[in-house]
C-alpha cells in the first residue's frame, strides 16, 4: 500500500510550523482584501479592519491548535486553504453588504464561519479514527435519506426561490448540506463491503462488461433518490452532485467502466424524462444554450437574466479585475451566494479567479493524495469520495455560473453565503484532516531491526 | 483501490482545467463584448465614474460646461451647464448614453481616453484617484456669442450667426436659434432624458440643429461677393470701375424667362461693378455668371473652400453651389439662387477670406486642451485653408463691400468710427414663399479683427424680410461685441 515492505518507513514530517505560517499568510491576504475593499469604496480602510482580521485569525489559531493537538499529523495545506476561501468569501460578502446589497451580511457570514470553526474542532475530538464511521454506514445513509426529503415534509419544508431545499426550525437550514456528508459516508461503508460482488462481471455487451442485473439494485435506488429530489424540491444541482458522486465513488470502488456509463446514461435518461415533465428542467436547459437571446434574457421566470449579468460581470472584470470595491458586482442578482465566483471575478478579474480554483484543485489534491496514502479501503474510499464531491460541487456551481453547463442552484463551498454549507462544509474537511492524521501518521516501528530472523542465545 | 483514485484524480484535474479554460476565454476573448453589450448597464456607471474635463472659453476664464462632484457612489459626477442656451449648438451636451457637439468630438480628452493622456490616467489608476479628464478651451467670444444669441432669440426669428477671426479661422460666434438647455439632457435618469429629448426632436423649429453648419441654405446676393470674385481674377485688367452689363431685364438663354432685379427696379442698362454690388443688382451678375462659364464659377467657390469637408472639429455639411444646368440655372447660380446652398459657415469663411487679403484660414473651435493640472497638452495653430483670390482682387472687393455698406443695401450695419465691410442677400426659397435674409461683412475695413455672416431662415423674419433690414443689424452687434 503505502511504502514497501521491508525498507524502513521515511518518516513523514508534520510540517506544523509551515502550517502556521500558511495560516497567517492567509489571514493576512484576508485582512489585505478586506482593507483594500474599504480603499475602494471610499479611500478608507475599514475601521474593521483590524477586529475583524484578529477575529478570523484567533479563530483559525483555534483551529489550529485543535488539529496541532488532536490530529498532529494531519495534512498542512488543508487548513490555510481553506481558511483563504472562507476569507476571501466573507470580503466579497462583506463587500456586496457595503452596497447595500440585501441578502448579503457578513457578520453573520463570519459567525456562520466560527461556528464552522467549532464543528471542526469537535468533528477532530470526538473522531478519534475515521474508521468508527464504517459502523456507522447504514445510519449514516438512514439520516442522509431523512435529512434530504425532510424540505418536502409540510409545515417545516419551505420553498424559497423556487427551490425546495430549506426547512424553518425557528431559523432557516439546508438539510441536504448535511445529507451529502452523511451520503458520502454511506457510500463509503456501503461500497466497500459490497465492491467484491458489484466488480464481478455479468455480460459482455461490445467492450464492456456489463455488472449483474441483480446488481443493478443499490444504484437504481440512488437514481430514484436523486431524480425524486429533482422532481420534488426542484434541486438540480443537489440531484447531480450526489448521483454524480456516487457513481464516481463506485466506480474508485469497483474499477467497472461499465457502472460510470450506466449512471450517466441513467442520470440524463432521468433529466430528459423529467424535462419533458416538468417546466423548470428545461427552462434551465434554454437558460443555458440560447443564454443571450434578448427574448431569455428578459424572460419574467427562470430566464437568463441572472446568468448574463454574472457574466457581464465577469467580462466586465476582465483580466485584472476592476479593483476590490471599485466594480458594480451588487447587479448580479444573488451575487453573494450562487453566483460569487462571478462577483469575484469583476473586482479580481481572471487572475483571482485562477487563483481560487487553483486554491480549490489544491484542496481536491490535498485530499486524493490522503485518499492514496490511506491504509484501508474505507479510509481510501471515504477520502476519495469527500476530494471528489468538493471537485464535483465546485465543477458543478462554477460551471454553471460560467456557462460551461446549464445553471444549477448550488453554492461555491465555503465562499458563498449559507450557514448551513458552511457548517456541513468545515465537517467535511475535518474528517479529510482526520483521515491525513491517520495515513500521514508513521506505522508503528519495530523496536529493532528485525530484517534477518532473530536467533536467540543463550 | 489507488489505480481507480488516480484516475478520478486525473478526472478531477479536468473539470477544473475546463473550469479555467473557460474562465480564461470568457475573462480574455469574450470579455470586450461582455463588457460593451448593450445590456451591461457597467459602461453606463463608468460614463459617470470619471472626472469629466470642463468645457472653458477665453482661456479657461468662462466656463460653459463643468463637472459637479455629488458624492453619489453609483454616479458620482455629474455634468452641468452653467451658460446653458446659448452655447448648447456648439457644446452639445452629455447624455447617458450618447454625447453631441464638442462634447462628442473632443469626448476622449474630456474623459481622458486619449492617447496624450494615457500616462496621467496609469497614475490616477495606480493612486486609487477617479481618473479625470482634460479641460477643453474654445475660442468662441462669450459676449459676441451672447450678443449675437440675445439679437437672434429676442426676436423669436429662426437662424444662425458665424464670427470668425479672419486673421486666424477662430470661431469667435457660433450661434443657431431656437436652441434648447442642455442640462436637462445631461440628467443621469435614461428615462427624463429620452422624453427632453423626444420632445425637441419632435419641436417643428428643429431646435437641436445647428444651422450655422448641419444645414445649407440659398446664400442669395451674398453670393455676387465670389461672382465678384470670379470676375474680377479672370482678368488682371479689371477694377472695381470695370462696366458690365445691367439691362432691367435679363432673358435667360434657351428659356422663355426673363432674369429682373428685386423688386422689378432698373440698375441703368449699364453700371460699374462696384455700383452694381452696392445696389445688388440681379441681372448685372447674372450676365457675369453666363459670362463667366460654370467651370470658372464653380472653381472660385472651390477656393473660397466650398465642397471641402469641414470638422471644426464638428463635422460641417459641405456646400455646394449646385450642379452643371445650363446657362439660365447658372445665371441664378450666380447670384446664390437655385440649388446654390451654402453653410453660414461657409459665408462666413467668404467674408473672412476676402478681409484676409484672399487667404481663407481653417476654422477651428478648439483653442488648446490643457491637462487636469492646468498644464497645456496641445494647442490649435492656425493654419491656411485655401488661397480664394489675390490681395489686389481681396482689396478691390473690400472697397466694393465697404460702399455697400456705406451707401448701398447694408447700410444698417454701420458702427460709428469704424469702417465697416459689408454685403447682403435675400434668397428667394421658392415662389410665393418668404425669402431667408442673409448679413456678410467684417470690421474694421482696413484691418479686420472680425468677420460674421448672419442668416435668418425663411418665414421666420416677416414677409417683406431682407438682408439689409433683417441680418445686418445683428452683425453689427456682434462685431461691436468683439471689436469693443
């Protein structure tokens, strides 16, 4: 698995220090991005500045000495990384509220983060190993299945913008954040137990080798969950992430190329069907491919609208950016949630643009390398699936909100406004982190060279 | 397990090389026409987010069009027009989406677009400063201009007033009544300005024209001044005491009608060139212009400039004295009939030419463009247009000019103490219809500081209009304005 047997095992390092450097670092561009949004607005920096800069860093120095103390071996990236997207998310929003853009608050935004923070901190406590979550595979699927059809429930679910995904408990959360974690888990446990059945080969049909029939069973099931949510909450983006990332998580599982066709042509099969019933699918669809025609673009309901301003405004930006508080990204409806990505990239241009993705394809790598370097397959498993939905998630919302594919509401993890993404989304990295501890940890080291069998003497 | 990882590693590396293939074409190849899409209300924000160059007169002393700082983040300056009216025909004004008259022409100066000042604006860039455009300084006389303004408009006549320096082709006057208030149209409201605006263009007086260049009319008698011209280069031996033809009625060749003078009155069968300009006598020219030839004709308007395109820097409509017709159209062509049109601009640059010994400069309305400092970037140095006639050619007609204004048709144009030289036309715009009254002259005489050609249009001046009673009044008052 990991190093060959035999040659003693290099030991990794943990890196605490540059770990601390790269969190500060981060901090710092933060606070930068902050003053500068002042400097834009009206040649101030912010008398914030400061509160809000010390703010965000004691808690990521809490953050920090959490995993230094309860997951020393951790992955170092992971925490700067993600700490600069959630900071550059809070400037964005700090700076849309600046514009009085309604919706957009960040002091609520930052406190979302720091109970993020927390979620993180008790994620690392209370999982003392990853594996503990293979026991709990069928509960974890149970409560994913509850928290995703809990919106459609009367009384508690409601319907917000079309979609519904939320459900009022006194405040307003997003339960299928939650189940998408709980899902992952799922699928993990699930897969891993059942890889050995569902690789073995029923037909040939051309090159490839078609699963069982008997087989079909698990993932029929989640296609069902996943066009019911499409169907009942009105949830693309939710319906395609999770179908799209168990299939992934299938196919890591089994090595069937056959399981990945079968889902895409299970999943568009579905979409069609459901477009050809349902209005909001297809006028997605139109939103998407004929997005700059006048007659779409000024549309009342479900037209381009929205998706042409975030691209004017990402054109507008250009490649430099207009300048943090100089642009006019408050037009783009919803700027501080779906469509950030685009309001950053009118005020940093498409060089701050790279530079989120690359700090996203970073974390993506940072947790596949873990998922590598793991030591048993649920661990790999798990890893795997939590890199590959985040990749997923963000290929999905980026994308849309840049017309590489048709528009789905889904928000950027963690830069987007939303509590409960937030939340469910610093859970998932703490597990990621949990998962680095234990693959980067060094195996416990025989007390003495033990290469030639021992002889005893008397 | 990891050889199914590695693939979904190398699957997630190409969602996000797609994710940034297109973020690159969008925010490289596709960002211009993002950014400049009709439907991108930015450009609208970004008129309003510059510190727009003033509009200045007499060397920055009076201003004519400002910028006002209101502190509002969306739109932060707005445009204001402090001598309104009488300057909107050669100001124009800055509308949300469009600018007109200097504010158009010379619009990447005032929002410091132009190359010049490329470097200034990299630093208000670098500095966080809103970038500020440069100051834009005409030549125009603000009296003369409000003197000529205030004579036109009292009066409620339609029309337009041209002063030029001959010396140098500075426009001193650029007057065209009715015109409007430019402020209302500077408004950053898209909507009130569309209906400020819809309603002007819908006014029958046509207010947002400027007659002074957007438009030619029948010059009329004012027209004998390059007949005269034409006359007397064709031949060195002829002066101002040359006797040409001047029967009561002149028949037009290959036509059963007959050329008359105005009114039906006699010019004495025989006359002297001089006596025939002062009393504007029809047939006199007529025969000259049939004399002449329309090749010769033709060629001394050419040299008086007109048929050149004009941009002053606003883009004047060429005249032209119409096409080849026969002798009787050319007989009415020479004395500023039939499809002989011309600009008051035009008349003016006649008038100005002949004061400038024959030499017509290029008119200009810009006098330098100075920088938000107050620095000077460039400055207009004058420059000869045409050569129109000789100085003795120049001479002769100004002696001619100066008795019409002493004694003939024009003598309302007289200013006390100065000699002033003159001519008048009254343009026959079709039968029964009233006649447009035209004014050319500059003062004084023998060293002339100012040229002005007045017209006031058809039907707007009384029926019984003309030249002498009409135009000349008003040129007085602006060449008194400027020589004072």
């Amino acid at each position: 698995m990991s190093a060959a047997d035999g040659a003693p095992v290099p030991m990794t390092a943990k890196r605490r220090g540059a770990q601390l450097a790269m969190l500060g670092f981060a901090v710092l561009i933060v606070m930068g991005a902050y003053a500068s949004v002042g400097l834009g607005l009206d040649g101030k920096i912010p008398s914030g500045t400061l509160t809000y800069g010390l703010g965000l860093g004691a808690v990521m120095l809490a953050a920090y000495l959490v995993l230094a103390k309860f997951a020393p071996w951790a992955d170092p990236l992971l925490l700067p990384l993600v700490t600069l997207v959630n900071g550059l998310g809070l400037v964005m929003i700090y700076r849309l509220e600046q514009a009085d853009m309604k919706g957009a608050n960040a002091t609520s935004q930052l406190m979302w983060t720091a109970l993020g923070v927390v979620m993180f901190s008790a994620t690392l406590i209370v999982l003392k190993d990853q594996r503990t979550l293979q026991r709990l595979t069928y509960t974890a699927g149970f409560v994913g299945v509850v928290l995703l059809v809990l919106p459609l429930l009367p009384f508690i679910g409601t319907e917000i913008n079309g979609s519904r995904i939320w459900i009022n408990v006194g405040f307003s959360i997003q339960p299928g954040e939650f189940a998408k974690l709980a899902l992952v888990v799922f699928f993990a446990g699930y897969l891993v137990t059942k890889r050995d059945v569902l690789a073995l080969a029923g037909r040939r049909l051309l090159f490839i080798d078609l699963p069982r029939a008997r087989d079909l069973g698990p993932v029929l099931i989640t296609w069902a969950l996943s066009i019911a949510v499409l169907v009942g909450e009105k949830d693309l983006g939710t319906s395609l992430l999770l179908f799209g990332t168990f299939i992934a998580m299938l196919y890591i599982a089994t090595q069937r190329t056959s399981w990945v066709l079968i889902g895409i042509l299970l999943f568009v099969g579905g979409a069609i069907l459901a477009g050809q019933i349902f209005s909001h699918v297809e006028a997605r669809f139109d939103g998407w491919l004929h997005a700059e025609s006048d007659e779409l673009y000024n549309r009342e309901l479900g037209g381009s609208y929205q998706l042409m301003q975030g691209l004017f405004s990402l054109g507008s930006g250009g490649i430099l950016g207009t300048g943090l508080g100089q642009g006019h990204p408050n037009i783009i409806p919803f700027a501080f949630s779906d469509f950030i990505f685009d309001a950053v990239g009118e005020e940093l241009g498409l060089t701050g643009l790279m530079a989120i993705l690359m700090v996203y394809a970073l974390i993506v790598q940072r947790g596949l390398r873990t998922a590598l370097a793991a030591r048993d397959p649920f661990s790999k498993l798990l890893a795997g699936g939590v890199s590959f939905i985040l990749a997923w998630q963000v290929f999905i919302i980026v994308g849309g909100v840049t017309r590489l594919i048709p528009l789905t509401g889904l928000v950027t993890p963690f830069m987007s406004a939303g509590g409960s993404a937030l939340l469910a989304n610093w859970i998932l990295i703490a597990v990621l982190v949990r998962m680095s501890d234990g693959a980067r940890r060094p195996p416990p080291q025989a007390i003495q060279d033990e290469g030639l069998t021992q002889v005893m003497q008397r | 397990m990891n050889g199914t990882l590695k693939r979904a590693a190398v699957a997630c590396l190409l969602m996000f090389g797609l994710l940034m293939a297109n973020v690159t074409y969008l925010g490289t190849i596709k960002a211009d026409s993002l950014r400049h899409d009709n439907r991108n209300v930015r450009s609208f924000f970004a008129r309003y987010a510059i510190d727009r160059g003033w509009i200045t007169a007499e060397n920055g002393k009076v201003t004519l069009a400002k910028t006002v700082d209101t502190g509002d983040p969306t739109f932060r300056f707005e445009r204001e027009y402090p001598l309104g009216k009488a300057f909107a025909p050669v100001v124009g004004f800055f509308a949300p989406e469009s600018a007109t008259g200097i504010e158009g022409t010379e619009n990447d100066y005032l929002d410091g677009s132009h190359p010049d000042l490329v470097v200034r604006r990299a630093i208000d860039l670098l500095t966080n400063k809103p970038a500020k455009g440069a100051t834009v300084d005409l030549t125009l006389n603000v009296d003369a201009q409000q003197a000529a303004y205030r004579a036109l408009a009292s009066t409620g006549k339609r029309g337009a007033v041209v002063a030029i320096d001959p010396r140098t082709g500075a426009i001193l006057t650029m007057v065209s009544v009715p015109t409007y208030d430019p402020n209302p149209l500077a408004v950053v409201d898209k909507g009130k300005v569309n209906a400020a605006y819809n309603k002007l263009a819908k006014d029958s007086n046509r207010p947002l024209i400027n007659r002074a260049i957007d438009e030619t009319y029948a010059p009329g008698s004012t027209f004998k001044t390059i007949t005269s011209a034409a006359f007397l280069s064709e031949d060195g031996s002829r002066d101002e005491n040359t006797v040409v033809d001047a029967p009561d009625e002149l028949p037009l060749p290959q036509t059963s009608v007959v050329l008359r003078n105005a009114g039906g009155e006699s010019c004495g069968g025989r006359s002297t060139l001089i006596a025939a300009l002062t009393i504007s006598c029809n047939t006199a020219f007529g025969k000259i212009g049939i004399d002449l030839g329309y090749d010769k004709l033709k060629a001394q308007a050419e040299k008086f400039g007109v048929g050149k395109k004009l941009s002053i820097p606003l883009s004047v409509h060429a005249s032209d004295i119409g096409a080849d017709l026969g002798p009787a159209a050319l007989a009415q062509t020479a004395i500023g009939q039939r499809s002989n049109q011309m600009t008051p601009l035009q008349m003016a640059m006649v008038a100005a030419g002949i004061a400038n010994k024959g030499v017509v400069m290029q008119p200009y309305l810009v006098n330098k463009i100075m920088g938000p400092d107050g620095s000077e970037i460039t400055a207009t140095d004058p420059e000869e247009f045409t050569d129109a006639v000789s100085p003795e050619v120049a001479s002769e007609l100004t002696k001619m000019m100066v008795n019409v204004v002493r004694s003939g048709t024009g003598t309302a144009a007289q200013i006390p103490g100065i000699t002033v030289a003159g001519k008048t036309g009254t343009a026959e715009t079709s039968p029964g219809k009233p006649s447009h009254a035209w004014f050319i002259s500059f003062a004084p005489a023998d060293n002339p500081k100012v040229a002005v050609a007045v017209f006031v249009e058809s039907g707007s001046a009384g029926t019984d209009a003309s030249g002498g009673t009409i135009a000349a009044p008003i040129a007085r008052d602006v060449m008194q304005a400027v020589l004072k």
